[in-house]
C-alpha cells in the first residue's frame, strides 16, 4: 500500500467566502460527504479536512539559526490549497481514482501527490 495526499485546490480567496445556505453549498458538502464515506467504507481514508483561507496561514523560516514569521500564504498565487484527504491505496492507478471522483464531488481540481516511501 502506498499513501497519497489528494488536494483540493481553489481559484481565489472568494471561494471561502462560503454561503453555507445555498443550494450549490448544500450540494457540494453532500456530495463531500457521500465521497469521504466512500474512501472510509473502502479502507483506504487515513485523514482529511478543508483549511480555513491562505489569508490565516503563517509562514515560519529557520534560516541560520534565525526564525522568522510572516502572515499569510507562502506562494503568491492565483490558487491555494483548500483542503485535501491522505489516503492509503495499492497504486497510483487507484488515487488517481479517487482524485477523479473527489474532483468531481467537490467540483475543483485535485492534485495527487505521492508521500515519500521511508
């Protein structure tokens, strides 16, 4: 077995301003749901969650025994992390099918990445 992280991506800060409410919100959590019982029905989830905005992220450097501090995302980009699961699955044939299907479920792109093996 090897283990992949899934992230889900999102275009912009807008994206967490979330109206839990709406019918598009109720849809995607659903469907979010139905797929995370998926993975742990199937035995493959070791852990998952959304993450709150990149504007609460704080980025710490250990530079020559300096540490620094700064608010917000490390990359200035378009896209940031909003989440992601770690599943356990024999190949990269079967994460990637579980990318597909949690890229459906929560309607953004998931990047599939490999851990290192020890």
């Amino acid at each position: 077995m090897a283990e992949f992280l899934l992230s889900v991506w999102h275009d912009s800060d807008d994206t967490y301003a979330v109206d839990f409410e709406s019918e598009d919100t109720q849809r995607m959590f659903a469907q979010v749901s139905k797929f995370n019982d998926e993975v742990q029905a199937a035995g493959a989830w070791v852990f998952g969650g959304g993450l709150l905005p990149p504007t609460s992220a704080t980025v710490v450097r250990a530079e020559t025994g300096d540490v620094s501090m700064t608010d917000g995302p490390y990359a200035e980009s378009k896209e940031q992390m909003g989440g992601f699961w770690i599943i356990d699955v024999p190949d990269l044939d079967t994460a990637l099918d579980y990318a597909r299907r949690g890229s459906a479920a929560c309607e953004g792109p998931v990047e599939v990445r490999p851990f290192q093996s020890e």
